[in-house]
C-alpha cells in the first residue's frame, strides 16, 4: 500500500549506491544472503549457458522474446535469467560477475565502468521512452518546484529529470527526490496520489497517465535529446567476450531476431510479454508499444551516451567521463556481417 507518511519509501544515499557499485566491481565482494539464494546451479547440459539480469520496460522486450521464444538455442546456448529484487541489485549482480550478461540501462552501466568492472557495452536493448509524467497542475519545469519526485538512482530515469531541470535553470535541491525499488512500485506510488510527479519507462508511464485523472507529460526524452535516444544497453562480462564470444554472438543475434518479429508482429510480441514481465493492463501496453522500441545496432548512440557522463559525474556516481573504451561493438558487427538479409530487414537500426 502507497501512503504519504514516507514510510512507503526505502531511504537511499548516493554515497551507499556509488559504495556499492565499487564493492560490486571487485573480485571479493560480498553478496547479500538474499541475492546468493537466486544463484541456484545450473545442471550439465550441452547448451552453453548465459546467466542474464534484466529491467521491466519495453527496452528489455528484445531479450524477453528471446527467453520465451528461445531464439538463442538454435546458436547452442540457453539464456537463463537471475531475476533480481530490486533495480540496484541487477547493478551489484553484473558487477560481481554473477552473471554473465546484462540488459542494463546506460547509466548504472557506467557506474560500473567507471569503478574498474571489466563489462562493455556490446549491443543495444531499446530506444526513447524515459517519460515524466506529473500529476495535474504541474505543466513546466517550475511547477515542480517543492514537489515529491520519485524515480530510481543512477538510472536513465534520473539522468532525464536531472537534465531536464537543468535545462530549465533548476536542480534536484528544487524538488524532493525519493528513490524507489521497482517500477510496478514507482508506479503505483504515483497512481495512489503518494508521489507528484515520476520518471518512468514504458509501459509503466502510459499507465500512470491513464490511471490518475489530470495526469500529463512534462517530457518523454526526445525534447531533450532528440530522437531514437538510448535507454537501456546489452552489456556483457569482459572474460566471457574474450572466451566465448560465439555465445555472446548468439545472444546478440537472437536480440536481433526478436527485434524483428516485434517490428512484424507487435500483438504477438506483447502477448508473449504483458502479465508475465509487464505488470501492467494490456491497454496501457498497446497505448505504450510505439512509445520505446527495440533497438539492437546502436552504434549511433555511442556519443549520447558518453555526453550523459556529464550528469552522472555532476550527479556524483561516476569520477570520471566514459570513453570509448566502454564499448565493443566487433560482435554486434561480426553478427550483422554473418545475418545480411536479417539486419537488413530491421526498421530501426543504426545504419
């Protein structure tokens, strides 16, 4: 249940996160009893296998059609998903090397990256979508002012509203920050009245529109920073791309694969999805489906996402910009080169 005594909030620092994402970027970190029971063994078998953490939004529908579809077993190799409870545990996961690979939004990658974390950027998840939704009577920037703001740290959906303020002349000292866990939670925060305004991914933002009366968008993003804007990242360890970089391949090309049936067959692709990974009405996910699209080839977006290092570093979760170095776009190349006639058919892309 929402309410507005403050204790529906988890209480977060940004010290406690950076602390983390550093503890999470070392070989001896310790992982809490609750996220160690997640990391059941796997049993022998000839399939290679990939343990994956994941978001909730539409960035993340790529990979979810490539567990439900198994589209990574006809390249020998099953995808396996360690699901996380909350947004920053997917963040400590990755970085400790539980798993192998991440569907992770930009941002948290870059907390990584820039604490020493051997992980790149190999592929992309999804586009656009990072919304701000506000109750009514907020219409600008300066109708914020004083107001409750809920979102998630060191995520894209704080990078948005802290640049979105910025632009405006204003700063995260003129609203009232609150970190939340998840995005049903942040959410339904909102929709019970306990939150004046969120930044929130797809479809969870078109609900929160649809649900509360007066609800408008203040910004989805593209106002900022234009059109087909990352959001959220295929990153992968360092190790497993210098052992087994077919196995990375496989996952790259299967993301590739279900970009391609969603862009043919949007229905089915939110059938597959809405209920099991979206927590949120068939309607509101029709509605959002336009909204944040997937997107593998993002190699046009490696600049956006070094630029945003100036507000992560501002914000105070990274020492130090990104460089090129965060990325390795050879395998995503390698795939696109070795599946022509695939890539080629793909509406949204790169190139």
């Amino acid at each position: 249940m929402c309410d507005r005594d403050g204790t529906f909030y988890r209480s977060f620092s940004r010290r406690n996160f950076i602390k983390t994402s550093v503890a999470a970027a070392t070989a001896t970190v310790a992982i809490p009893a609750h996220l160690a029971t997640l990391l059941t063994p796997t049993p022998a078998m000839a399939a290679t296998v990939i343990k994956a953490t994941h978001g909730s939004g539409f960035c993340n529908m790529g990979i979810f059609l490539a567990k439900e579809r198994n589209l990574t077993v006809a390249d020998g190799v099953e995808l396996e998903f360690v699901v996380t409870p909350s947004n920053t545990e997917i963040t400590t996961m990755f970085g400790a090397g539980l798993v192998d690979i991440s569907m992770i939004p930009y941002s948290n990658f870059m907390t990584l990256y820039d604490a020493g974390a051997p992980v790149k950027i190999v592929a992309g998840g999804g586009v656009q979508g990072c919304i701000i939704v506000a109750k009514d009577g907020i219409k600008s920037a300066a109708d914020l002012k004083g107001k409750t703001f809920g979102t998630f740290q060191a995520d894209t959906l704080e990078v948005l509203p802290y640049d979105y303020l910025k632009k405006a002349g204003l700063s995260f000292k003129d609203v009232d920050i609150k970190y939340l866990d998840t995005s049903p939670e942040l959410a339904q925060a909102f929709m019970a009245g306990a939150l004046d305004a969120i930044c929130h991914i797809e479809p969870y933002a078109t609900q929160c529109v649809q649900q509360r009366k007066g609800a408008t968008v203040l910004s989805d993003g593209t106002d900022l920073y234009g059109k087909g804007y990352s959001d959220c990242v295929l990153a992968a360890r360092t190790p497993l791309i210098e052992k087994n970089p077919a196995a990375v391949k496989a996952v790259i090309k299967a993301l590739m694969v279900a970009q391609s049936q969603a862009e043919a067959d949007k229905a089915a692709a939110l059938k597959d999805t809405v209920g099991k990974y979206y927590k949120t009405s068939m309607e509101a996910a029709i509605d959002a489906s336009a909204k944040q699209p997937i997107v593998v080839d993002q190699r046009s977006q490696t600049q956006f996402i070094i630029d945003r290092g100036v507000s992560m570093k501002e914000l105070g979760y990274v020492k130090k910009l990104p460089d090129q170095g965060a990325f390795d776009w050879s395998l995503l190349e390698a795939v696109i080169a070795d599946n022509k006639a695939l890539y080629d058919g793909l509406k949204l892309k790169s190139a």
